[in-house]
C-alpha cells in the first residue's frame, strides 16, 4: 500500500466506516471486473449494471443525493472515503450521467413526474444515460450549439447532430441540450431535453478511439419527437442546468483513489526492475501533488456540505486530478521502458493494459471541459474574489 495521508486524520468511527465499504468491495465485487479496472480497460456495460445494482442494494447507490431521493446522508468524510475506497479497490467506475449528473438536475429542476419516473430507475441501474451535449462546433463554446428543438403542440422536433457521446451505444436515455429559440441571447435560448434513444430519427456512428476501444459516437437527430413533458424545468433555463450539471461531472473526475492504486503499480513495478534517481524524484513529486489533491478535495467536500457553493473548485478538482492521471500514466510507462511500446494482447504481466490507458487518458484534460478552460474558469473567480 502506498503512503496513506487521510488515515492520520480519522477519528476511530470514521475508521470503522472505511473498514465496512472496504470489506463491502472485497466481498462483493467480482474479481474479472476489478481486474478490468485495474487494467484501466473500460469496464463492460455489465460490470457497471451489477456494480451499481448492488451498490442500491446495500443502500449506497447515490452518495451524494438527499436522503429522501434515496441518498445515504452521509458527511463530506464519509463520501469522500467511500469515493476513495471504490477508487482503491478497482471498483468499476460506475459512468456519472445518471447518479451525478442529471439525477442531481432532476431532483433539484425538474418536475414530480419526472423525479418519480427517472430517479428510482437512476439508482437501480435501470436506465443507461448519455450527454447530448457537444456538438460539431461547440465544446468549449457550449452556448454556441445548434441543434433545434420546435415546439409544435405537445411535442418537441429535434434536428441536429451531438458528438463525442460517451457510451450512446449503451443508453437508452440521453439529456440533451437544444435550442428552442434563436432570438434570445444566445444562452437564453438553451433548452434541457429528455430524449428516449429508441424514437425513432436517432441514428448513431461510433467514433474509434486511439486506444482502440469503442467509447465514442456521433447522434444524428432528425425528425425526433419528443413529448413536451420531456423538457427539464423551464424553456430557455438549460444553460443554468447545465452549469449546475457540468460542476458535478467535473469533479467526478478527480478520481484520487485510482491515482494512489497507480502509484502502487508503479512502486511494484519499480520493485521488480529498478529504478533511476530521476524517476524515483518525479514519482516523490507526483505522490506530493496527489496528497495536495486529496487534502483540497477534502477541504471542498466539507465547505459544499457547509451549504457553499464548489464554483472554481470543481475546475481546480478536474484540471489536476487529470494531470496527476496523465503524469502517473506517462511514468508507468517510463518504469516500463521498451516494454511499454506494447499494445493489446502483446502486452503482457506488468505492461497489461498501461500502453491503452496511457493513450486514452489523452483526452481527461479534454473532456468534461479542456484544460484551457478550466484555467480560465479558476482565474476568473480568483480576480472576481480579490476584486
Ligand atoms: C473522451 C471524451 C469523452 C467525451 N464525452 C462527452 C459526452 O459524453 N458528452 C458530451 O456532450 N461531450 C463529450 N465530450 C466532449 C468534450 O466536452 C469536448 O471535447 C470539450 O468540451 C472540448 O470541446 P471541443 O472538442 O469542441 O474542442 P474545442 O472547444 O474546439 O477546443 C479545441 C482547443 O482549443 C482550446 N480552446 C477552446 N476555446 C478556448 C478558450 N476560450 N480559451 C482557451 N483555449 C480554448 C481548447 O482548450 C482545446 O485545446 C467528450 C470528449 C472526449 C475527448
């Protein structure tokens, strides 16, 4: 195990708490799935269904959701262990659209027959969710989507085409932003949809990415129809939804407990090969940015469950838990040396899966938002705070 910061700062309940989920994982997940997460591989849409099932069923589906959603009222400290825990012990990572993203939206926006339609299908694992939210010519520049939703009676048209949407071919739900209006400003004019996959006029192209995998697709919508009831909260407010939402994603990112398992693996393999002194100071650094990371979050968590608002945190969260995840990968790849060239099923033993991991982990600084952004976003409210 490698150093362990948080232990030291844990009072003997908190202790017992961290015990009882690790023990849950060690009991109850099955070994082919912590292995694929171990190897970074994506996990099956199985693993994931399985996982989140019986998370509900020992009443842990949604952490971070009110009590009465079905949310487990735990502290900013109990949330934060059991994140850290999943993370430490391969547990497959269950994807945030439905528990972080719109479940959140929903049981803070949307309308009764919505919460009482989605949510307990959220929990269960019941629905598969995807983000229609970038578009060709509009990732960073969100606002600048075009993708039409016209009202006509009660229902929504929708035509135009998302891409870069993680996992489409699993989902049969997606929340998709639209414009129904092309005369407001242009973030007024910004609808948040609920879009049932299998309507007709929906047609998805998977995007291969560079580690081979297929996680990736473009939706093209034409003609869809859509019941007006389907639409979150107010026309015109899905940019204010989709603010809320993308806070949540972003610091579902940070992903600390799978940066201190890759630690481990990479002290093992140290272990086995030898190291220089160079790489042994970067990995020193990179161990010492992680403990930074873990100390923030903690510090965020506990200001969030004070009833402030993460703001710029969720940027600084996403922008270095993503770097620490590139830089781990990049020095296991380093400890490898030439074997570290091998891809798929010519990596074998220590080299199992890091070229893969490696090549798709070039995109945590871009999705969820791009670094540049994320800078951005964290200067602005640094000159807003000192203004
Ligand atoms: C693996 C992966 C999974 C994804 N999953 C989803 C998903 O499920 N659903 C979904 O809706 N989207 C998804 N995305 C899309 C993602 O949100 C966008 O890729 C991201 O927001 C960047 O947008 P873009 O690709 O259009 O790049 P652009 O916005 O065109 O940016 C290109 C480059 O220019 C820089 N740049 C742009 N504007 C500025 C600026 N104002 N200041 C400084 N630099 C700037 C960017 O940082 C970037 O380096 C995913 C992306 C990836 C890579």
């Amino acid at each position: 195990m490698s150093h362990d910061p948080i232990d030291a700062l844990l009072g003997p309940d908190e202790r017992a708490f961290r015990a009882e989920v690790r023990a849950f994982i060690h009991d109850t997940l099955p070994a082919s799935a912590r292995r694929n997460a171990d190897l970074g591989r994506h996990a099956t849409r199985d693993e994931v269904i399985l996982w989140q099932k019986a998370l509900y069923a020992r009443g842990w589906a949604a952490p971070t959701w009110p009590v009465e959603q079905g949310g487990t009222g735990w502290d900013a400290v109990r949330v934060y262990l059991f994140t850290l825990e999943c993370g430490l012990g391969a547990a497959p990572k269950v994807p945030a659209f439905g528990t972080k993203m719109i479940g959140p939206v929903l049981y803070t926006f949307g309308s009764d027959a919505q919460k009482a339609r989605y949510l307990p299908r959220i929990l269960q694992a019941d629905d598969w969710w995807c983000q229609g939210f970038s578009e060709p010519g509009a990732g960073s520049d969100l606002a600048a989507i075009k993708t039409r939703a016209e009202r006509t009676g009660d229902r929504y048209i929708v035509n135009g085409q998302k891409i870069w949407t993680t996992k489409a071919q699993h989902a049969n739900r997606m929340f998709a932003l639209v414009r129904t209006t092309t005369e407001a400003r242009r973030q007024q004019g910004i609808s948040m949809l609920l879009i049932d996959m299998d309507t007709p006029g929906i047609e998805l192209r998977p995007i291969i990415g560079i580690d081979g995998s297929h996680s990736l697709n473009e939706v093209f919508l034409t003609d869809v129809s859509v019941p007006a009831e389907n639409l979150v909260g107010q026309e015109g407010k899905g940019w204010d939804y989709a603010r809320f939402l993308l806070a949540n994603e972003r610091s579902d990112i940070t992903g600390v407990g799978r940066s201190r398992r890759q630690l481990a693996r990479l002290r093992t393999i140290l272990g086995q090969r030898g190291a220089d002194p160079v790489l042994l100071a970067e990995i020193a650094e990179v161990d010492i940015s992680l403990t930074a990371l873990e100390l923030t979050e903690l510090r965020f968590l506990a200001a969030q469950a004070r009833g402030e608002s993460l703001g710029a945190g969720a940027s600084i969260l996403k922008l270095r838990g993503t770097e620490i995840q590139q830089e781990l990968t990049r020095l296991l790849r380093e400890a490898l040396g030439p074997d570290a060239l091998r891809f798929g099923a010519a990596a074998t033993g220590s080299a199992e899966g890091i070229a893969e991991e490696y090549l798709y982990n070039r995109a945590s600084t871009i999705y969820g938002g791009s670094s540049e952004i994320q800078r951005s976003l964290i200067a602005r409210a640094a000159m807003a705070e000192g203004a």
